[in-house]
C-alpha cells in the first residue's frame, strides 16, 4: 500500500508571506459526525485545515481533535467562528491560540504523545544518524557491544508488553514488532526471509533502518548495533533460546537493503 507522510508533534512553518494561523484543541464528545459538523463550520467561513490528529478511544465518553487551520481567508475573526464552534452540543470545550518564533509556529497548548497510553518521544533522524557515527567512529568496538547490549534488552522487555496489549505470544509478535517499528519509522519496509526457531535459522531484511542510513555507501562494515540487538533480544525472548543476530548485509557497504541471520 501507499506511504504517506505526515508532519507530527503539530507545529507550523511560514514563509515570508503573513498568514493567520492558529492552532486549536477541542473535546467533543465521541460519537458520529462530530468531525463534519465543525469542518463544515471551518470551510463554510472560508478557513483551510491544515493538518491534525483526533484521538478518541473505542471505550471513552470523549475525544479529542488538535488542528491547525488557516484563518487568512477566513470572512468574519477566527473568535466568532471558534464561538459558533463552542455552541455545538457535542463540544465539550475549546482552546486555540499560537506562539510564534520567527517562521515556526508552535501550540499554546501542551500535547503528550503515547502509544497505547505508554509514553514516547520524538528525535530526528539526523540526530540519530549523529549518535550513531559517533559510536562507530569514536567509541570503537566497546561503544557497539554496549549498544547492542542496550537494545538486547529493549527487545527482550517489549515482547511482554505487546503480549499484554494484544493478548497474542509467540511467533505472530514477530511481525507485529516490525510493524510498529515502520509506525515509529525505524525501519521503511521489512521482510521475514526465513522463520524456523527449532534450527534456529532465521533471516530478516529491512529498508531505510535507522541505525544504517548515515553510512550509506560510505563504510566497508555493518553499522548496525542497536537494532541488531533489539532484533535478537525479541528473538530470545520468544523463542526461550538465547539467540544473536550478525548484520550479513549493509547499506553502509553499498548492499540494497540490511540483512541480519542468526549467528
């Protein structure tokens, strides 16, 4: 299926031309049609969404929908259009505003991000890709056993909690777990190329992994070691064997994708 891409904690950046951007978080009440009728509100007033996230659990009374939206066109002041908003039965209530430094625009409002109500950060890349450079090129072979190690032990704990949450065990977390790394966007793709625990010979391949993409083409060795380890820690965990994955290909090294077989 498609990738799409999306900008996430909600913030804004403008040009040079001066926009009327607001940011805005409103609980509603969770049912039906909710969403349409203050969209229909919004485009009636000539205001454009921008972009968005509406969160309201299957089991919850309330929801809630942080957005920002253009009000440059908008035909009457964005306070009598949030009014008419508030007079909806189903809004509980509402908060809007913006701060403003320089071209980045940013909420006035506080928003933790979770994952199943555990909560997450978010880092970029380039970030990531600088740590990582740092602990091939200036840590040595210490940095990457201790890395590794740190990742073991994050695969190993995380099988217990996605068992909680799904109620699955055992193989059919494998997959899981690569999925939620695509949502965290560790990884762009995967494939399981070989699955047989009682060998154990095992074979997973991935895309545009993290802990590799700073190397690409650059480096005549495999640069992954965090994930290496969280791969094997989960690996373990699951299979009851204390199980190592090797990086027997690398993107760092001008190979397509990273491949990682048991050792």
């Amino acid at each position: 299926m498609k990738k799409y891409k999306i900008n996430q904690p909600l913030m804004e950046k403008v040009g040079e031309e001066k926009r009327n951007i607001l940011f805005a978080a409103l609980t509603l009440l969770n049912k039906p049609g909710v969403l349409e009728k203050i969209a229909e509100i919004l485009a009636r007033h000539g205001v454009n969404i921008l972009s968005g996230t509406h969160y309201g659990p299957s089991d919850s009374r309330e929801g809630v929908w942080f957005f920002s939206a253009d009000f440059t066109k908008a035909d009457v002041s964005h306070k009598e259009i949030f009014k008419e908003i508030e007079k909806l039965d189903p809004v509980l209530s509402i908060e809007y505003g913006v701060k403003e430094y320089g071209n980045i625009l940013l909420p006035p409002f506080s928003i933790e991000l979770n994952v199943l109500d555990t909560g997450i950060i978010v880092q970029e890349k380039t970030w990531i890709r600088e740590v990582n450079k740092a602990i091939v090129e200036e840590l040595g072979t210490g940095g990457e056993a201790l890395v590794f190690h740190m990742g073991f032990k994050a695969g190993y704990k995380i099988v217990n909690y996605w068992t909680e949450n799904t109620g699955l065990s055992g193989e059919i977390l494998i997959p899981l777990i690569f999925e939620i790394m695509k949502i965290f966007n560790w990884i762009g793709d995967y494939k399981i190329v070989k699955f047989n625990l009682k060998k154990p010979d095992v074979v997973f391949r991935v895309w545009n992994l993290m802990d590799c993409e700073s190397f690409k083409d650059k480096i005549d060795k495999p640069t992954s070691h965090y994930f290496r380890g969280v791969i094997s820690g989960f690996t373990s965990k699951i299979s009851g064997k204390q199980l190592v994955f090797i990086e027997s290909k690398c993107v760092a090294r001008g190979e397509p994708y990273c491949e990682f077989k048991i050792a």
